[in-house]
C-alpha cells in the first residue's frame, strides 16, 4: 500500500448517487480514518473502489491510500493532508481571476464585538469576501461550472438560472471567464442594485411574478430546453452540497483549530439548504457539535433564505439541529448593530443569522455565524427599513 495524489488518478464511471456515498462520507468524518485503500491499477480506480474514491473526492484529501488489491487500512485524515487546499494562497498573487476565488478560500473568520458577551464568543464567517457575487454563492456557481465542465470536457454555452441574484452575480462572472451567456430569472420586486450588476456583467436579466426563487425552476428548465441552453440548477445539482462540504465547512473547522477555539456551534441560513446540510453532516460526524438553520418566520420574506417547508433537497439527507424563525425586522435590527459596533455592513441573510444567534441564547464558548453576503445589494430595502 502506498499513499498516492488523488487528483491524479483516473475515476471509476459510474458515479455513485450521493445517497449511496454519504453514509461512507459520514463513517469517515466520525472515526477521522480511511478504512481501506483504493484498489488502483495503472493509475485507474477499480470498479470496485468507486464508492471510497467519490466520497475522498468529497471530502478532498490530497493524499489517498492505493494498492492493487483490496486492503484494509485505519489511515487518519491529517495523514493524507486533509486541510491542504486551505492555505495555498499566502503570497495573495493570484494568476487568474479563478485563481483570485478558490485560492483565496478560507473566507475570514472574525470576532465580532457585537454579539459576544457573558462568556460566549461569535465570529462572523464573511462570505462577502468571494470576488465575483460577494457572496458565499460564488462557491456554489464555481462548483456547478466545474461540476459541468468535468462531466462534459467544457463549459455550457448558455446557462439559464432562477436566482434571487447572488448566484446569477456568480454565474455571469464565470461566464465572461468561460465565455458562455447567463438568463437569470429574479423574483419578486425590481431590486435597482441587482439589476445594474448582472447587466454589467453582461448577463440577461428576467424579472418573474413568483414570490421566492425556486417557484420559476420549471419554467426556466422549459426555456432552457427549448433554447438549446443548460439549466445548471443550484436547488437540486449535488455540486451544491459538495463544495460546502469540501470547502466550507472544512475552512471552519480548519480555522477553529488553528486559532485554538472551543467550538460548541454553527449557525446558518436555509435557502438551497447546501451550506446548511453540508454543514451538519460535517460537524455532527467530525466535531460532534449541533448547526443551527435559520429561516424567515411564518409570513416574513427575507432575501436570499426560505423557509424549510418550500422544498429543500439536502436537508432531508443531513437536517441542522434545530431551526430558529426570524423576522426581517429583527434581521435588519442586527445588520444595524453590527454596522455600529463592529463596522461590518453585512447583508439581511447575514443579518438573519445574527438575530437567530442572538434570540437562541446559547451557552458560554465559541460559535460560528456563516454571513452569506454583504449588504450592498440591498440598500433600498435596508434604506427603507431603517427610515420606518
């Protein structure tokens, strides 16, 4: 048995559905070992390994396990440089602008004044630091196009998306990377600062009557289908999930180690769900500690979350351990605090996981805040809001 670069090897086809992978991903983050080695031959992984090898590609180690026959292995993660696609940006010189997004990762993790008190500490993780939508979906974006590209040797040529703006921010980026058009379908009322930014970045904008995004996925798969384009579907398309469990929640967990925090929770916001159930499946089998999913309350629309009972692919596979309702008021109440006491301008997701965390009262330690965006997308409402 040796220990090889996973990135080099060739996969098995088929790819397993992420129902058959994720009680193995599950088994390896709680015992925090690979249990066998990949049966691997000319740099080729067996048939028979196909389940392991998808579920390290998951997970992301850069090291795995091979041999040429089956062999049984108690391998730990930090021995095949688990964390090792987290610090590969430190001299901050980025050779493309791809580079500028997943070299730059992990996102920061920062304390915030405002809300530790009584022995218990919040720091922010400030998604808004990603380049191209300022927000925590330019993960999800890249990972679709990736995910894309992968399947099919080059990018989609036109991409048609429902968003409710950041992840089509993120899609018509890459698309003037790439060079393939982005048609974002947005709900609900004109939001002047979302418009200008996707025209900017060249992408067609089509204002929707359906209240929340996921309402225009049928007909943006129809239109998509009828116009030769590809419908990449961030509420359903496993890549989603992936790389918050790739990426996300190991940069936290990375940085919690690293700074030596004693961590007893994480909240975050229910929209697709994929950061949320990424999340949980990853600190309840590798910390054993509880994520907290924050969603508007009954009859409340705060933008760029939803409430559970809309329909979410990924949470039925791994659900926060518990969900907290919050009103937009009380979320634009924390992006206010945090402006005035931290200096931080967070957006009214990110402001809804404040006043969640806020209103839940948990007990003394060291808790993270995944703050999705910044609030620059959202100053008529804000400006509104505040002037009520």
């Amino acid at each position: 048995m040796k220990l090889v670069e996973l990135g080099k090897l060739k996969p098995p086809r088929p790819r397993p559905s992420l129902e058959e992978l994720l009680p193995l991903v599950s088994t390896i983050l709680q015992r925090g070992v690979v249990p066998e080695a990949l049966i691997v031959e000319d740099d080729r992984v067996s048939p028979e390994s196909a389940r392991l090898y998808y579920a390290l590609e998951m997970l992301g180690p850069r090291l795995a396990p091979a041999s040429s026959q089956r062999e049984h292995a108690q391998i730990p993660l930090e021995d095949l440089d688990f964390y090792w696609e987290l610090n590969q940006g430190q001299a901050r010189v980025f050779r493309s602008s791809l580079e500028l997004l997943y070299r730059n990762w992990p996102t920061p993790l920062v304390r915030l004044e405002s809300l530790s008190r009584g022995g218990r500490t919040a720091w922010g993780k400030l998604e808004a630091y990603n380049p191209y939508s300022w927000s925590i979906k330019d993960r999800v974006a890249w990972s679709l196009v990736q995910g894309y590209i992968k399947e099919h040797g080059k990018p989609p040529s036109s991409v048609y998306e429902a968003t409710s703006t950041n992840t089509g921010l993120a899609l018509a980026a890459l698309g003037a990377i790439h060079g393939f058009r982005v048609r974002a379908y947005i709900p609900g009322p004109v939001r002047r600062e979302s418009m200008v930014l996707l025209r900017l970045l060249g992408a067609e904008v089509v204002w929707t009557d359906k209240p929340i995004t996921v309402d225009s996925l049928d007909e943006v798969k129809r239109e998509a289908k009828a116009h030769g384009a590809v419908c990449l579907d961030q509420f359903n398309n496993d890549y989603n999930f992936i790389v918050h469990l790739r990426y996300t929640a190991k940069e936290i967990d990375y940085q919690a180690r690293s700074a030596g925090l004693e961590l007893r929770g994480v909240y975050a916001g229910m929209g697709t769900s994929g950061h949320v159930s990424a999340l949980s499946l990853y600190f309840r089998n590798r910390r054993g500690i509880e994520v907290v999913g924050v969603q508007p309350a009954p009859g409340e629309r705060i933008p760029g979350i939803r409430r559970v009972e809309t329909g979410m692919k990924w949470v039925r596979h791994a659900p926060p351990s518990r969900v907290v309702d919050v009103t937009l008021e009380e979320a634009v109440e924390m992006v206010e605090r945090v402006a005035r006491t931290d200096g931080i301008l967070l957006g009214l997701s990110s402001g809804a996981v404040a006043a969640a965390f806020e209103k839940s009262g948990p007990g003394e330690g060291d808790y993270v805040l995944v703050m999705p965006d910044n609030a620059l997308k959202y100053t008529s409402i804000i400006e509104r809001l505040l002037g009520e």
